[in-house]
C-alpha cells in the first residue's frame, strides 16, 4: 500500500521553503516587481530590495556586499567563478586543478576549460572520498593559476578541509574556489577570517525557492565575464537580476546563520538515531568512516540487495530520498563519486543518500528505518 504521506529525506537535493521565505513570497504577490536597474520610484525600491539583501549576505559571510554576485544557482556561480578565472588568468598560466568527485558543475568547467587548451589535474580521493592536502601540495606548478574544491560532497556528506586547503592555494599564489552549496547552513563560513578566493551558493538547498544562488567574489580578483548584454551584477553576469529570488535567498541565508549551532545539535542527534538503527539491517555498510561528515547527509550501502528493486520498493510507499546512480539518457551509470571511492557498479546502485532538513523529525526517521527494514529483508539474499 502507498502510503498517503511523502517520507521527504531528499534535502540535499532541494529542500522545503523556510516558514518566513514563504510569507515573504506571498507578500510579494501584491507588491511592486520593478526592475531593480529602472529609474523611478518602483525600480528604486527593488534596487533598495536588492541591495538590502546583498548587504544581509555579506554581512553573514563576513564579506563585503561588492563581493556578492547573484547568480541563477549554485551551477551558474561555479561556472562563473571557474571559467571567468582561468579566462582572466590564461596569460599567466595554462595548468587547473581540481578533484575528481566534484559536482558535475566543477567538473564540467574544468572539461570544457581542457577542451579549450588547458592543462587540468583531477585528483583522487582515498576510499572515504577524501582529499589529501599533500597530494595537491605536488600537484601545483609553475603553470598552475586556479584550483577548486567542494566544502561538502553531496553525495557522501564528507567535508573537504578547505581552509588547509586554501591555504596552500595563497602560498603558491594560485586563485582557489570553493563550491559550499551543501556547507552553508551547516558550517561556520566567515570570509574575513578565510583566503579563499570565490564560493558557490545556491538557494535551493537552503529554504529559498530554485533559480536563486549566489558567488561571493574576492574584491581585486577580476574574472571575465561569461554573459553579455548589460552592466548588472558588478559588470560580471549580465542579465535582470532575480531580486524577488534575492531577498529570499538573503532572508534564507540570514535564518540558516542564526538558527545554524541549534540546527547543527538537531542533526546530529538525528543522525546518529539514523545511523543506529541502520546499523541492524542485513548487508548494510555506512559510508562514514571516521572523518569529518556533515551531520545532514548520511550515505549507506546495501551488499546482496538489488539496487533497482530497493528504489522501486521505496518510490511505492512513497519515499524520497536520493540513489548512487545519475540518470543520464535513460541509462543509470554508476555514480562518479562512488566509483571514485572504489564501489562498484552493483553496490554503486544498491546506495542511498538519505538527507534531512529543517523539518526533519525523529519520527519521520523511525517511519523511514521500519519502511527501509521491511523492504532490505525482503529482497536481502543470503548468498549471491
Ligand atoms: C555540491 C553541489 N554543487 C552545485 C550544485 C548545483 O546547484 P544548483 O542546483 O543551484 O545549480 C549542487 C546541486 O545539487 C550541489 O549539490
């Protein structure tokens, strides 16, 4: 039977609206969307709208509102920030570097940037997914202007150490990127303690509706632009900027840094009443060793377990939660994450990221562990 209610636990993919991102939408229903770049009174206020929220970013962020651009998502603000560098940058070298289980966003950049003539270095991960700051400590060159990494996997929840990081980038005097569309609201970022140079975020995954992110951009680091037609968005992306979008996403931004030390408690408490009742299923192997891990993403395999049953069992009672497969073209390759980390294709596909947000309840966890239980034993074989 298909239960009447939706078990949600897909946060990290896109999460509910936060309570008052909602009763500022509605209010916006009945109010003025000027364009923010017109002359009258209409388009003052919407700039004013704008600028308000850009000012209640940076302040959060530790940054100065210049140093905000909005942006469609958190894919447009890691395009922007990787292609505008290496653009601006190409006379001073051709070598890039990177890892190799970052967000299709990144590595996509980083493909089309070697189609075009650059060098890049894909680092790997050890079995954890985790990067080690030696290995790109040897990787930069003479050549090497830009390097990028994500603060938190979206897949595995594993949290790179990007300061570390960063901070080998700024000695060897290499431009460094951070995509921190699934750190923000779960990690204290503060940009004026931090040399890292630009960073991604998306509105989405943070209670603000879709079509909404942000980059923050270190003042002095000019960055070619990637679209034309007009001066919006400090003569970087041009484009009516989204400023309905915008203030939620400030509004967000703003909740999520208030609220983030007691939300931190909650999910970790979740989590670990997650991870001990997951622990009792056959086959089951949790994909958290012993490293740092945002305490809202938990990723667990299932060994003897058909990964297509165990999603098709888990979509009819109506359970959402997210697979180790990316569906491209119809097909369900394995992820690159999980291949990276050494699963292979079967255990890849037999993975679930469960992900909770705000409105995360221990009793939604309870419901989500006795549905999982039922379905595993049912389709858990003994031997293979
Ligand atoms: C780590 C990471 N980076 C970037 C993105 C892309 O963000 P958006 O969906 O806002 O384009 C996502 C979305 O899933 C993500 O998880």
């Amino acid at each position: 039977m298909k239960r009447s209610n939706t078990i949600y636990l897909d946060h990290a993919s896109g999460t509910n609206l936060l309570p008052e991102v909602k009763q500022q939408l509605s209010d916006w229903l009945d109010s003025s969307v000027a364009n923010p770049s017109s002359i009258h009174n209409e388009g003052r206020r919407s700039a004013a709208d704008l600028d308000e929220a850009r000012s209640g970013i940076a302040n959060v962020l530790g940054c100065k509102p210049s140093e905000i651009l909005f942006t469609s998502g958190g894919t447009e603000a890691n395009n922007l920030a990787i292609l505008g560098t290496a653009e601006a940058l190409k006379e001073k070298g051709s070598h890039i570097i990177t890892c190799e289980t970052e967000h299709p966003s990144v590595l996509e950049s980083f493909k089309a940037l070697e189609k075009n003539g650059f060098r890049v270095t894909y680092l790997e991960v050890d079995g954890n997914g985790d990067v080690d700051p030696d290995d790109f400590r040897a990787s930069i060159t003479d050549e090497s202007i830009l390097a990028s990494f994500m603060w938190v996997n979206n897949e595995t929840g594993i949290r790179h150490p990007i300061e570390e990081l960063a901070e080998i980038a700024r000695a060897r005097g290499i431009r460094f990127h951070c995509d921190a569309v699934q750190a923000f609201g779960h990690t204290h970022i503060q940009l004026h303690n931090s040399v890292v140079d630009s960073l991604a975020l998306s509105g989405h995954k943070l209670g603000a509706p879709a079509g909404i992110g942000a980059l923050y951009l270190r003042k002095g680091h000019a960055i070619s632009r990637k679209s034309f037609g007009g001066s919006q968005e400090q003569n970087v992306r041009a484009g009516t900027p989204n400023h309905i979008g915008a203030v939620a996403l400030g509004t967000a931004i703003k909740s999520h840094a208030k609220n983030l030390d007691a939300n931190t408690i909650k999910y970790d408490e979740l989590s670990k009443h997650l991870q001990n009742q997951l622990k009792t299923l056959p086959g089951i192997l949790l994909n958290r060793q012993g490293k740092q891990y945002t305490p809202n993403i938990v990723s667990c395999s299932f060994r003897q377990v058909d990964g297509e049953a165990l999603f098709i069992r888990l979509d009819m009672k109506n359970i959402a939660v997210s697979n180790g497969a990316a569906c491209s073209s119809g097909s369900q390759a394995p992820s690159h994450v999980l291949t990276a980390l050494g699963f292979d294709e079967k255990l890849a596909q037999a993975t679930l990221r469960i992900s909770m947000g705000i409105g995360t309840t221990r009793d939604e966890i309870d419901d989500f562990c006795e549905e999982l239980k039922q379905i595993v034993t049912s389709i858990y074989r003994d031997t293979e």
